[in-house]
C-alpha cells in the first residue's frame, strides 16, 4: 500500500513538473511574422548594431572637426635647474676701453641657477575658407553615415526573409510526407493482410516496406533541415540558437498573383532613389566635389588670434625661487598666414582629386544600368520562376490521381505492385520539384523586391 502511495506522488509531481515547464517553454516562446522577423533583426543583429556605433563614431568626428573654431586653451609651466649655465664670450673691450682689440674675449654668464615659468594661450581660429568648406562636408558626412546603417538594415532583412521563408517550405514539405507515410503505411499493411490471404505476393509487401522506410528516412533529413533553418533564422534575427520562436505565417497565405502584380507596378513606377546603393553614391559624389573645392581653397589665406599671460622668474637659490616674487608677462597677437608657392603641389592634388570625382560621377551612371539590368532579369526571373511553380503545382495533381487511380486499380485486382510503386515514385518527385520550384520563387521573390527598393523601407 505504501509503495503504491509513493508511485502515486511520484506521478503527480512528474506530471506537475511537466506542466510548469510546458508552461515556462510556452511563456518564453515568441511568434514572428515575416515583417515581425525583420523588424526584430534589424533592432538586435550584431551588424546593425555596428553600422550603428560606426554613425555615432562618425558624429563624434564631426563634433571633433566643428571644435576647432572653438577656443583653444591650454596652459604650461616648468621648472629648471641650470646645471652649467652657458657662456657667453664678450670682448675685452666690453670691460675696459683701454684693452687691446687682440685681447681675448671674456667668458660671461648670463642666467641664474633655478628658473620658472608658468603661461596660459588662448588661440583663436577667425578665417579659414577650407573649415568653413568642412563643415559643409559634414552634414553629407552625417547623412552618409545615416545611409551605411539602412544599407545594413537592408542586407539584414534580405537574410531574414530568405531565411523565413525557407522554414516555411521545409515545414510545409513536412506535413505532405507525414501524408505520404500515412498513405503508403496504410497500403503497406493493406498488402500484408492480402499476402497473409494469398492474394499478394511477399515482394509486393517488400517493396512496399522499402518505400516506407524509404520516405521515413526523407522525412527525418528533411525534419533536421527544419531545425538547421530555425538555427539560421534565428541567427539572422540575432536571436541565441536555443530560443524558441514561432511563425505565424504560412505558404498557403502567399498570393501568386499578387506577388506578380506588386512586382510589376514597383518596376513600372521605381525611382533610383529608392536604392540605398544609389542614394549612397550620390552622397560620395557630393563629399569627393567637397573635397575638390577644399584643395582650392587652401589658397586662401588664414587667419588666428592669439594671447598669453604669464609669470616667470629666476634665482640662484631654489628656495628664493619659491619664497621671492615672480613677474607677469602678457602678449596678445594675429596670425596670419598665406601660401605663396608650394612647388604646384595643390595643383596636381587637385587634379586627382578631380579624377576620383569624375571616376565616382562614371561608377553612378554605370550604378544606373546594373539597377536596370537587376530590375529587368528579377522580373523575367520572377515571372519564370512562377510560371514553373504553377507548372510543378499541376504536376503535383496530376501525380497525385494516377496515384489514387493506379492504387485503386491494385486493390481491385487488375493492376500490379509495380504500378504503385512507380506513380508513387513519379508523385514524390513532383512533391520535391514543386518545393524546389517553391524555394526558388520564394527566394526570386526577395530578389525581386530588392531591385526594386521594396524590401525594406523603414528607417
């Protein structure tokens, strides 16, 4: 009686134990649809979130840039023992009229052992015609800055929904050989009872038991290919491998024609702006014109003001050094400086310079044609790709009843084992060539949007 009590507890808190961590898995588990995944990915991946610390390192180089028309203050002080103090060599006659031009000069020092010094300078910048220049270039710097983290969220996204939409598919191929095994099984053990009878030879059950296992085994690879997805969604997504996420959408939701007409009227009605690669060459064409003007303007003059206040003083006695007054000293001044020549120096920098400019104008218009290269062939693409999944969906059908047919025909008795074996190989290989077809449209179709500037437009 006790024994049983005990197995009794121990039931019910297995089954409690279960439970809460039923519950515990289902509280943690998240739910993504395609544009839930893609907007979690670009908020948490790793190369985001770099592209992100790049912008703000390039924001901090602008302050740096702006902070040199601010004041610059900065102050010194030292404190020197003269060791030897230098001599200085005067003549003969400096000490007594009367001595011989040919007399010997006389070593003299000037200074004291212990000197000291302590200044504060103010410099400030006034004119300068290429800062000036600089701070324009900097907000086409910032905006730069601001195009690299879309480009990222960009690349993001394309991973993310390739990745999303490649679980899809794996789970829908899945459930179809769940159905497949369920089918087959059922006509496999249908067969032994008719072999047990008499009315079926031993190899009919055989055969048949090999394409069992044989779809078993399909299933078990393509289960694994499921997790291996899960494992790069997540990892696209930036989430860790072992959180437990869930997709809300599913293959069935997808509308082909749709999919075709919003393609066709992005291309109809692009604009090239609507490209970060594009948008981001513009930007490198107006910073490499900034930097064409900045060499000209290098001729201009420069212009500063600048002002020191002080003390110093000097002894032979350390400790009067400390204990004596010490004298104030005060300059106040303007820099100004202008390049003369420069041996054509900032002629030839500006004549490269020039070039990268023209070379980057030359890569924006050959950026133009491979847009519309790209919008043209994931058209064609496109439209091809669903036109061959349309195909391998009918040929699906189609396998699918000489399936049932040829299966009906052999339970009846008029048709052979063989027959089965074969409309169930050919229906196999319409399921896998429709996936295929599936994963290409799928995949064609994030291409599609790509080109068009459609995949991602948030900010």
């Amino acid at each position: 009686m006790k024994l049983r009590n005990t197995r009794k507890v121990v039931a019910i808190w297995l089954i409690t134990l279960l439970s809460s961590t039923s519950t515990l898995l289902a509280q943690n588990r998240q739910d993504f649809s395609l544009n839930e995944a893609i907007k979690f990915a670009v908020d948490n991946n790793i190369n985001v979130k770099n592209s992100g610390l790049d912008a703000l390192s390039s924001e901090a180089r602008i302050q740096e840039l702006k902070g040199v028309a601010l004041p610059q203050v900065s102050v010194a002080g030292q404190v020197m023992d003269n060791l030897i103090i230098q001599r200085v060599f005067l003549p003969a006659v400096f000490f007594d009229p009367k001595a011989s031009p040919d007399a010997p000069a006389v070593p003299v020092q000037f200074g004291v052992k212990f000197s000291g010094s302590m200044t504060g300078s103010v410099n400030q910048l006034l004119f300068d015609a290429s800062y000036r220049l600089g701070l324009r270039a900097a907000e086409t710097y910032r905006q730069l800055a601001q195009k690299n983290i879309k480009a990222s969220k960009i690349t993001v996204a394309e991973q993310v929904a390739k990745a999303y939409y490649g679980v899809l598919v794996n789970e829908q191929q899945i459930k179809l050989l769940d159905l497949n095994i369920a089918r087959v099984d059922t006509l496999w053990r249908t067969t032994q009872e008719l072999n047990k009878q008499g009315f079926a030879e031993k190899i009919d059950v055989s055969r048949l038991e090999v394409q069992v296992n044989n779809l078993k085994s399909e299933r078990q690879n393509v289960k694994n290919l499921v997790e291996l997805s899960y494992y790069l969604l997540k990892f696209q997504m930036g989430l860790g491998i072992n959180d437990n996420i869930t997709l809300t959408e599913q293959i069935q939701d997808i509308d082909l024609d749709a999919v075709e007409r919003t393609n066709m009227q992005a291309a109809a009605d692009f604009d090239y702006s609507q490209r970060i690669e594009f948008s981001t060459l513009q930007s490198q064409i107006q910073l490499a014109d900034l930097d064409v003007q900045n060499t000209a303007k290098q001729y201009y003059p420069r212009l500063s003001a600048f002002a020191n206040y002080g003390y110093n003083a000097g002894r032979n006695q350390f400790s009067h050094l400390l204990t004596d007054p010490w004298f104030n000293l005060a300059t106040v001044g303007i820099n100004l400086s202008a390049p003369i020549f420069d041996g054509f120096q900032k002629k030839y920098q500006s004549q490269q310079k020039r070039f990268i400019l023209q070379k980057t104008q030359n890569n924006s218009q050959l950026l133009k044609n491979t847009i519309d290269l790209q919008i043209r062939q994931s058209t064609i693409t496109l439209g091809n790709s669903l036109q061959t999944l349309r195909t391998q969906k009918r040929n699906v059908e189609l396998a699918q009843e000489v399936a049932r047919v040829t299966k009906i025909k052999y339970q009846a008795g008029v048709g052979s084992n063989i027959e089965v074996l074969d409309a169930e190989n050919s229906f196999r290989q319409a399921q896998s060539n429709y996936f295929s077809s599936l994963y290409n449209f799928l995949q064609t179709k994030v291409d599609a949007d790509k080109a068009n500037g459609k995949l991602y437009t948030g900010q």
